[in-house]
C-alpha cells in the first residue's frame, strides 16, 4: 500500500494540523510549515531507493506543506 501525502487518519471532525496550529503562535506555526517543506525537499531522492514513486511522494508532501502554508498566511496575514 502506497503511503499517502495526506492520509485519512489525519482527517478527523479537527484536523490534525488544525489541532495542534492551535496551541502555536503564528510564528511557530509558520516556522513548522517551512521545516516541513524544507524536510521534504532535502531529502528527496534519498527514501525507499530514491523511486520515482518515493520522488514524487516527497515532492508531493512539500507541495501539501507549501499550500498549507500559503493558505496560513492568507488566513492569518
């Protein structure tokens, strides 16, 4: 089974994400989103045999963050 970027156990009545952003300040916040992204991008090629599917799932789970992080500043200017 595949790993997804944003599987269904983190999507609950309050996400996740949600859940814990709430006991953060704006910049501890932002600065988890930029630790993220940067995760997934350092280490890209770098999992399971550096497999385009690997590839793509790091670059795929960078993009989640960097949406995620787009979409908190918008909201919280």
């Amino acid at each position: 089974m595949p790993e997804q970027i944003n599987p269904d156990h983190y999507q609950k009545e309050i996400e996740t994400f949600d859940a814990i952003a709430s006991q953060l300040t704006k910049e501890q916040v932002i600065g988890y989103l930029r630790f993220s992204i940067m995760k997934y991008v350092c280490r890209f090629g770098a999992k399971h045999n550096s497999t385009q599917e690997a590839k793509l799932m790091d670059i795929g789970k960078a993009e989640w963050y960097t949406n995620k992080l787009l979409q908190y500043l918008n909201d919280h200017g």
